[in-house]
C-alpha cells in the first residue's frame, strides 16, 4: 500500500517542524485523518490542522513519553530560535514504531475533538485560529497513509463562496 515517508531526523526540532501541508486558508469546520507510523519515538510525528503558517498552527501528534498531545504553535517566539507553544490537550497513549495508529481531529468553529483508532482522548475548545490548512508533520522518520479531509455538504458550499469572494 502506497505511503508517504519523511525519512529524515530533524537536527534542529526546537526550531521548526518538517511539514508536508494541503488545501486552503478558508478550509473550517473539516475532518482529518491520517494513519501515522512512527518509526522513531524520540520526537512528536502527527496531523496539522488550522495551518495559517508554518510558525502557527494546531498539531496533534503521538509524542515521546507515550503522549497523544493537542498544541497550537505560536507565531512569536520567546525565545530566539526556539518554538513556542500552547498544550490544549494531552492523554496517556502507548504506541510502538511497528503500528499504523489512525489519527483523526473534527474542528467545529472552536470545538476540537481528537482521537486514534476510533478512541476519543482529547477535546478541547480554542479560537485562535478557526480555519486553515491540513497536512502532516514529524521530525523523526515517519510513514502516513490514507490522508483525508473530509466536510459536510453545508460547509463546503460555505467554503466555496469564501474562496470565490476571494479570488473575486
């Protein structure tokens, strides 16, 4: 089965996330889901969502320590050269790097609900930002497969007409 490989340790994981990102500014209110094969444990490997840029953006990812963990990545740093972030979430989640774990986040306006393999562990409610991109990321060698965003009918038209008054 096909996948996508980011195949390199990151020399510098303090400073930036390697990201792998589609879709559009206007994109809100989707769902994401990936399956996520982590073949290192030492650094977070995950699923981005409401990407504005690639300094701010939420990121849910299987983390060292056994962590599944919600963040949102602040566009200033506080320090020079270092990531600054805000946790929304984290819950206790053993994984292993032999194990596809299926990655899945609902935005609704600032509603987030986050699970793995069907298993609801973290919901949590930000504004910061309510619409963005969607990709993947992963400073240690990690195998995706299987992204997907998917968006009510509803919501999509909404879209649409967003990104039609824009290019407008």
């Amino acid at each position: 089965k096909p996948y996508l490989e980011q195949s390199l340790v990151s020399d510098r994981p303090e400073q930036a996330n390697i990201l792998f990102i589609t879709g559009d500014p206007e994109w809100s209110d989707y769902t994401v889901e990936v399956k996520v094969k982590p073949l290192l444990r030492t650094e977070p490997a995950g699923v981005v969502f409401r990407y504005h840029t690639n300094r701010h953006y939420y990121f849910f990812s299987l983390s060292k320590g056994n962590l599944a963990r919600i963040a949102v990545y602040q566009p200033i740093e506080k320090q020079f050269r270092s990531f600054d972030s805000r946790e929304l979430g984290r819950a206790e989640f053993p994984y292993d790097a032999r194990t596809y774990y299926t990655l899945k986040v609902e935005n609704d306006g600032p509603r987030i609900r986050a699970s793995i393999d069907g298993k609801l562990l973290i919901t949590a409610e930000d504004s910061e930002i309510l619409k963005g991109k969607a990709g993947v990321a992963a400073n240690i060698p990690t195998r995706f497969q299987s992204f997907r965003v998917s968006v009510s009918d509803k919501n999509k038209s909404v879209i649409e007409e967003r990104i039609r008054r824009r290019e407008k």
